[in-house]
C-alpha cells in the first residue's frame, strides 16, 4: 500500500461505505450549502448522507442545521439528500 492510500485508509477508517442508490437526490457539497443558504432544505424536508461521487456513507447524517452552524465534514465532496415528500 502506498502512502497515499495508508492516509486514506486512516481518514476514513471505521467508515462503512455502500454504493450510490437511485432514490436519493446526489449532489456536491458547494450545491447542498447553497440549497441550505438559500432556504431549499430544513431539517424537517429529510436528512442526507455524506458521499462521494460514486460511493456514500451508510450512516454518517448532514441536516441542514449542520450547515447552517458552519458543521460540515470536509473529508467528503457530495452529499445524498433524502426529501421526505418526494414525490413518486
């Protein structure tokens, strides 16, 4: 393993990853925080996951509320939003 992927792996050590689903709503951090600026998301609307493009977390949550209190995880670059009321 090179030093680069030894960094990796302690960065993100003890965090389960799984594969990108099709009913959340992918989009990158910068997107998800102008959303959250701009009044789009709450904490009432649902709750995301952070993510990378093509991978997300299983458990680690970001609530707009999170963003709202300058709280975000810089390790990650995307965010899957899970709406409440979306619609079908």
């Amino acid at each position: 393993m090179n030093k680069k992927m030894k960094g990796l792996f302690l960065i993100f050590k003890g965090i389960k990853f799984k594969e990108i689903d099709s009913y959340g709503d992918l989009m990158t951090i910068k997107d998800f925080i102008s959303a959250v600026k701009s009044g789009n998301f709450i904490d009432y609307d649902g709750t995301g996951l952070y993510a990378f493009k093509d991978m997300q977390t299983k458990d680690i949550e970001v609530l707009p509320s999170d963003i709202s209190k300058g709280k975000v995880d810089k390790r990650f670059t995307h965010v899957m939003w899970y709406n409440k009321w979306k619609l079908r």
